[in-house]
C-alpha cells in the first residue's frame, strides 16, 4: 500500500465506509479519478473495509487475504491499459456473478479501467447493473464520466476521489520516501497521489527543477541569454515541463509578496525564492507568466522552441529591472 492514509481518510472512503456501517452497500459504485495509480489500491481498502472485522487493519486474516488477492468473493477484471475490455471478459462476469459467494460473503468485481469497456461490453455489464443478484457489488474506475455511457452513469453511485491538499500529498510522499527530497513534487501535483509519485521518482525533472532556480538567479545581462537558451531544458521535449516550473516559482514570489507563504508551493526552496524576489516585485511576476502563457500558445502552433525560450529569457531580464 502506497497511499494508504490518504486514500482510506479521504471524503470517497468516507463515503463508502458510511454505506457498510449502514448495511447498505450499493450494487455498483464508480471511482473517478484522473488519477489511475491510486485506483486499484483504492479498491483493496473498500474491499477491506467490508471483509475485515477490524475496520481496515491490513493485518487479519481476512485483509491479508485481500491483499494477496486470495479472497474467492473478490475479483478483480484487469487489463493491460491500453487494451479495450470486450464483452466476452463481461460476458464471464455476469455468468460468475449468479454463483452464490463463498461463505456468505459479499462478491466485488472490481474493474479498474472501466472506460476501457467497449460499447457492446458496458451494455453487457449494464444488464447485470439493473438486475443485480443481491449479493454483488461491481464497482468501475473511470478518469471521467465522460468515458462512460449514460446509461451506465445514471445507474452507479458515484465516488469522486478527492484533490488531495499540499499537506496530505507531502505526508504520503515523506511516508514513502522518509529521507529523500520529494517536496518539490507537490506543486506539479494537481492534486494527484499517482502524479505527485510520479513526478518524485524522476530524477530529470528534479534536476530541471533545480535549473530553473539557478538560472532565475543568475540570468542577470543579455550574454547570459544565450547561454541559457541553450539549456537542454528548453528544447521542445522539455520546454513544457521549463515553462511549468518558471510558472510556479513567479506564482510562489506573487504568494511570498502577498504575505501568503502558506500557498507557495516550493517549500525547501524559499532561500532561493528570498535571493529571487530580491529582483522580482508581484508585477515582474505576473508579466512573466503573461509571456510563458503566450509561449504555450506559440508551442502549439509549432514556433521554433530556442526562439520562444529567447523571448521569455529576454522578458524576465527586462521585468528583473524594470519593476523593481
Ligand atoms: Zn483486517
């Protein structure tokens, strides 16, 4: 388990755990969540909040069955995420679904990539959503609803997993990785567990992010742009990822100068945030960001990165001076 403590503390458990202490869980539930990292873990803690008689210790008999997917009444329909679902893996589904559970349980099919269901094979599924045995609970995971057929949605309760805040994503990457530096992945996180580890574990993003500090407090005459320009950060595989960072550092110096240091994001660097702002007034700040969204804008017509990359570099370098 990777994200237990966020996941069994956010508001969709909270909701879920409410219908098995009120003896009324549903026939089908949807996860939705951009996030697709978290999903199946998700769908293990539902499964013990109903099977273990401890309230989700992971530590019975019952959760270690769970956890070693070696509970009969519970299963799970995988698939490789890039490939569709079909109606013959629903077709199974339904006809396993009639077989009365092992030992009174409850039977779960869990189905992680639910928008992965051809249109036949969530029709299929549907059938055995309006007609349930009493005894089954199908739960879908899905990034939107949009994925989904109308049909399907209006007939699931639905569980939208949270935006986890700053704190509970720093928390869960610190319980994850205790002595590592993974604070910068929160501000890149959307909110997003998956994303936010994601982005933790990659070692060129950190090192980008690194850059993007130096080269802030160090851009400081025109010889220096083209140095920078030639930043391998700034070719058109990474600009995005540049523009992403210089974009949240000028949002934290708007924070900073605002007297709001609970919203800025980059916490373990607010030496270099302080070495920044020496140079940075909230309006610098603000037309930087004007220019990084109009170099987004000229990236998707296919303008040539190093020009874009130059034009920004000269802009900082102009604010740098003028507003201060
Ligand atoms: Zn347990």
């Amino acid at each position: 388990m990777k994200f237990f403590n966020a996941l069994v503390n956010s508001r969709a458990m909270h909701n879920f755990i409410t219908d098995v202490k009120n003896g009324n869980i549903g026939h089908a539930y949807m996860l939705i969540t951009p996030d697709k990292d978290v999903v199946e873990e998700f769908f293990t803690i539902m499964a013990c909040a109903v099977y273990c008689p401890n309230g989700i210790c992971l530590k019975c008999d019952e959760c270690k069955k769970i956890l070693d997917v070696n509970n009969a009444n519970v299963k799970f329909i995988r698939n490789d995420a890039k490939q569709s679902i079909g109606v013959e893996t629903v077709k199974e589904l339904t006809e396993d679904s009639v077989i009365r559970p092992y030992e009174k349980g409850r039977k779960f099919y869990f189905i992680p990539n639910a928008e992965k269901m051809t249109i036949q094979a969530q029709n299929k599924l549907l059938k055995t959503i309006e007609e349930p045995s009493e005894y089954v609970t199908i739960v879908l995971g899905a990034s939107s609803e949009g994925m989904m057929l109308n049909t399907v949605i209006s007939r699931v309760k639905k569980l939208y997993l949270d935006y986890f805040d700053a704190e509970t994503i720093a928390s869960a990457l610190h319980e994850l990785y205790p002595t590592a530096d993974t604070e910068f992945a929160v501000g890149f996180a959307n909110g997003q567990l998956g994303r936010a580890n994601m982005i933790a574990n990659d070692l060129d993003f950190k090192t980008l992010y690194d850059n993007a500090f130096d080269m802030l407090i160090s851009l400081k005459k025109s010889a220096d742009v083209a140095k920078f320009v030639r930043n391998p950060y700034f070719a058109r595989d990474k600009i995005g990822e540049m523009l992403d960072v210089i974009e949240l550092i000028m949002r934290d110096i708007i924070a900073l100068d605002a007297g709001c240091p609970e919203l800025a994001a980059s916490l373990t660097k607010m030496k270099e945030l302080d070495t920044i702002r020496e140079t940075f007034s909230i309006a610098s700040a603000t037309a930087v960001n004007d220019v990084i969204g109009e170099t987004r804008e000229r990236l998707r017509v296919n303008c040539d990165s190093e020009t874009l990359a130059e034009r920004l570099l000269f802009k900082i370098l102009e604010v740098k001076y003028l507003c201060r």
